[in-house]
C-alpha cells in the first residue's frame, strides 16, 4: 500500500504542475510538419513579395505579427529601405522552394531610383504566414564587386529543370556537398573538397566568372577557366573564414540555398598561387561580402552556381543566427582615471594596433570592442592590418564622459586611411574601443590624411563654457535635420571638412538640396568635450533613406566634431563610414 500511495501522490503533483511543451525536434514547434504552404503555395509567396515589392507596398502579403524583415543583414520594419526605392523587379527571376523547412528565394535584379540592383531573398513560412524575410542588395559602388549586364542576365536553365530520379540525391548529401563547397573556397590553398562538373560555371551579380568575357584581363575568369580549375590554382585564398546556413534544398530541381558571409581578413595583401604566381589582394584592409547563393547539383555534382553578394563591415553578423552583443557601458571615473589617463590609454591602443601587440594594451575585465558599428575580437581586423599610425593624433579626452577620442591617419598595408578610436575607461584601464574607419575607396568626400587636424589652447577670453557648446551642439543637429537656416552660432570664416575634404564654408549646406537627403540622425552620443581648445566631440548615425529619387538607402556612422571660438563654431570635422541603410550601433 505504501509503494501504491506514493505512486498516487506522484500523479496529483505532476498535475498541480505546468504541463511542458509535447516533444519535438529541437527548435521546431511541433513535432508534425506545417503543410499549410507546399510547394507550390510557397513559390506564389516569394514571387508575391517581389509583386509588393515592387508596387511599394507590402499590404497584401500574409504577413505574421512578429515578421522579421532584413535588408544586407540590418533589421528594418517592413515598408523601409527597398520598399520605399524599388520600383521593378525581373519578370525572369530564379525560384527555388523547399517545403520541407518553409523556405522559398528568389534571385535576379531590381529597378531602384532608375538604376539597377542585382538582389536574392529568402522567405520563410509558417502556418501559411510570412514570418522571415532575409534579402541581400547589391548595388553598383567604387567597390571591386562584380556588377553585370541586368538586362542581358540569363538564369541558367538548368536551374528550372526537374531532375530525373537516378540523377538527384538526398538533401542530407546535397546539403554536404554545397558546404563542401564552402570548406574549399574558405583559406583556399588548391586543396578540393567538393566534387564539380566539368561544365561547372558561376554566375555572380549577373556576371560570369568561371568563364572569360571579352576585352578581360585581370578576372580571375582571365587567369583560370571553370570551377575546379580555379579552386585547384588557390585564386581565393582570402577567404579567411566563411559563416553559412543552408536553409533550403529544393530535391526535385538538385537546388541548395544557402546565406552565408565571407571574411576576407587581408591580413597579407600578396600570396603565391600553387603555380607559383603572385597575387595581389584588390583591397588592404578587413572587409566582408554577404550573399545568398544557390548550387545546382546533379549526379552527386555541383554544376551550376548562382550568387547575389554585397560588401558589408567586417565579421559583421546574421540577426537571424543571433543578437549581437550590445557594447559594455562604464560610468565615469574621474578619480581613478583623469584626462592624462584617458589620453595615454588611448594613445596605448593606437599605438599597439602596430603590428597587433594587443596584449601591451591595458585592458579591463569585460572588454568590447567594435569597428564600423560591429563587433569583433581584439587581435582581428585592422589589429592585423596596420602598419603604421600618425605621429601626430589629435587626442580628446574628457575624464566627465570617461572617454577619449583618437583622431588620425592610419596605413594598411601601406595603403592610407582615416580613423577615429573612441576609447571609454573601466577604472584605469580600457573598457571598450569603438573604431570608426574611413578609406578611399568608398568615394568623395575624401581626402587622403597626412595627419590629424591641430588645434592650439585658447586664451581665456575665446574659451566657450562645456554647457555653451552642448547648447550649441544640440542646435546644429537640429538644424541639419530640418534643414533650416544655419545656426546664428556659425562663424563666417568657418570651413566644413568631411573625411579631411574641404566642402567649403559652413552655413552654405543649411536649407540646400544636400542636407534634405538626410531622413534622420539617431543615436547621437557625446563623447567628448576640451574646453581649453574648444573642442566637441559626437558620435552620430544619419540615415539616407533615397526617397528623393536619387541614389540608394545607406546610413552612415559619423564622428563629428565642433571647433568652437569666441563662443562660434569655427570649424567643423566629420569622419563618416557607410554602413548598410539603418545600421544600429552596437
């Protein structure tokens, strides 16, 4: 009777308890498929999202409550970005489903503003709801990315077409062979893992790049023909590091989708290919490309190959994989660390980027570091890239916001560039650093650094008090988003320099057609304030939206600082780096 009473009481409690979840597969909501979007219902979805596209307006898409819309991998709210620029997209696009995992994508190329975008995006659905949507934009910039003939593009057919049964594989396999794919352009030494067909060609941005086109000299098409060909002579040995999921396999077509990034670290700027020959890298410092790419594989083969990519910041991530982790915040600490501390801290980490003596630098417990708003290890990145940094910074620092801001020119691999570290103190040491880089090859404005801007202390009499230059500081932005007249507070002689370039005189700008582009300026920080030269320095985020019709969406992080004297702005300074269209900080 005591073993039958126990096992009753048993019973009564777990009935007094939450139930919990009916087993399943990890991560699904249920352990019976969705069939509410087959095959051929999710092919209408993702060729219905391009129609909205499209038309602007995304109404008519079944859209669930908690949607997830991303754009070059920036979380956007739907009707933003793309859809408020797009005005056509390909009659013709690739479309590939799988209805095993709800996943359906389409490539091939938008109208936007008047220009074309080649452009890929993978939808996913659940209970007959749209509840992701993951696109990648490419557009045409000064960036060596291909860029091809949109209205000449031809999908390959073989893209379309239904596999006869002996010649498909399971998705287990295929999904092997694609990521083999991955492994064999990641740290490319002429070492194959994926099998290729002989007739194996590439399609990238519309352009094909295992195959020479005419009056080419310097593609990699040019120095070796077809797939294998070109993994065998090691041509992508940049590729430190690919990050991928493979979220799709369509069985019957021999398709695999995957979306991924590719970290090229530079961390050299010339290799030897396996032939013997010397490459150079085509840029010198850390960059990422993101894409969404489909394999065609036929007979255990991978024979045909479509991908849209972009460049973005370096490591940057995949929302949908996961949350970035936010940037550790410290209060200031005069006390412990004053402005000659913050000063030699943050000549400490300029200094040690030389060469990547990182561990010279006195870091803090809980260290974040980020660059061009991502973030990313101490000892990657530009920590591997600088060769040399200016002898002479301009350092502000300001012990009542506990940071310090370093202004100056940096060389990668030789190859010049602006950047402003932001370093913020845990106690005595650094707590985090927010690196901003600017280089040339993102265009006007621009002007290539030989050093930092200098400023000498002011007498007493031409000092303008911290709260004074908040106040005017405040009146500025406001001033550039809405537009209007120029702040009474700008002085007549003063001159507008972004990226080191020259713009010209400052009140100019207010009221014109270049500053009405700008759709908002979020987030603005203060860093730091030098009362004795006169000196503010912001953090900012300004969102280009292009709904004037010109251009594309893009934001850019700013560090902008205000040189103020005899209670007027002098001078203005801005060190601006494009990032992908609503790009939060971290």
């Amino acid at each position: 009777m005591t073993k039958l009473k126990t096992a009753i009481s048993a019973i009564a409690l777990a009935a007094t308890l939450p139930v919990p979840a009916l087993a399943q597969a990890p991560g699904e909501a249920s352990a019976v498929p969705d069939t509410s979007c087959m095959y051929d219902c999710l092919i209408d979805m993702v060729e219905a999202h391009m129609d909205a596209l499209a038309a602007g307006d995304a109404s008519s898409l079944p859209l669930a409550a908690d949607v997830m819309f991303t754009e070059n991998n920036v979380p956007l709210e739907i009707g933003t970005g793309t859809w408020r620029t797009v005005q056509e997209a390909d009659e013709n696009g690739l479309v590939v489903a799988d209805e095993t995992t709800g996943h359906a994508a389409w490539f091939g190329s938008v109208r936007e503003n008047g220009e074309a975008a080649f452009y890929a995006v993978r939808v996913h659905v659940e209970a007959g709801l749209i509840d992701e949507i993951e696109s990648v934009v490419h557009r045409r910039t000064a960036l060596p990315a291909p860029y091809g003939d949109w209205e000449n593009m031809v999908h390959f057919p073989e893209f379309v077409e239904v596999l006869p049964e002996e010649e498909r594989r399971p998705r287990e396999r295929m999904l092997a062979i694609a990521d083999a794919y991955f492994d064999t352009v990641e740290l490319n030494d002429g070492q194959v893992f994926a099998p290729f067909s002989e007739d194996c060609s590439r399609l990238e941005n519309g352009i094909l790049t295992t195959a020479v086109r005419e009056g080419e000299q310097r593609s990699a098409a040019a120095i070796a023909s077809g797939c294998r060909a070109q993994f065998e002579l090691g041509l992508y040995r940049i590729n430190k590091r690919i990050r991928r999921q493979l979220p799709l396999v369509d069985e019957q077509r021999g398709v695999v989708v995957a979306s991924g990034f590719f970290d090229h670290a530079n961390e050299f700027d010339r290799y030897l290919l396996t032939n013997g020959a010397e490459m150079r890298t085509a840029l010198k410092w850390p960059n990422s490309i993101t894409l969404i790419e489909a394999f065609r594989i036929r007979d255990a083969e991978i024979q045909r190959i479509e991908a849209t990519f972009t460049y973005v910041p370096y490591f940057m991530h995949n929302p949908f994989w996961s949350d970035a982790a936010p940037m550790p915040r410290f209060a200031a600490d005069p006390e412990t660390c004053n402005t000659s501390c913050l000063i030699g801290l943050s000549n400490s980490v300029a200094l040690n980027l030389v060469d990547n003596q990182w561990q010279n630098v006195h870091w803090g417990e809980q260290v974040g570091y980020s660059e061009n708003s991502v973030g990313i290890r101490v000892g990657e990145s530009i920590w591997r890239t600088v060769t040399a940094i200016d002898t002479t910074p301009l350092v502000v620092a300001d012990a009542e916001t506990g940071k310090g801001v370093w202004i100056g020119r940096i060389e990668e691999h030789g190859q010049p560039a602006w950047a402003t570290l932001t370093v913020s103190a845990d106690g005595n040491a650094v707590g985090s650093v927010d690196a901003l880089i600017r280089r040339s090859e993102y265009g006007a404005p621009y002007a290539e650094p030989t050093s930092a801007p200098q400023f000498t202390t002011l007498p007493a009499e031409r000092r303008t008090s911290r709260a004074d230059m908040l106040a005017e500081g405040d009146a500025f932005f406001d001033a550039i988003l809405t537009n209007q007249d120029a702040p009474e507070v700008m002085g007549s002689q003063c001159h507008w320099f972004v990226n080191g370039q020259d713009m010209g005189d400052c009140k100019s700008p207010f009221g014109g057609p270049g500053l009405a582009t700008i759709g908002n300026i979020r987030d603005r920080q203060l860093l730091a304030v030098d009362e004795e030269r006169g000196l503010a320095v912001w953090r900012t985020f300004e969102d280009f939206p292009a709904t004037n019709g010109q251009g594309y969406p893009r934001t850019f992080q700013v560090t902008e600082m205000l040189h103020f004297d005899g209670g007027e702005i002098a001078r203005i300074d801005a060190f601006t780096s494009e990032l992908p269209y609503g790009m939060k900080p971290r």
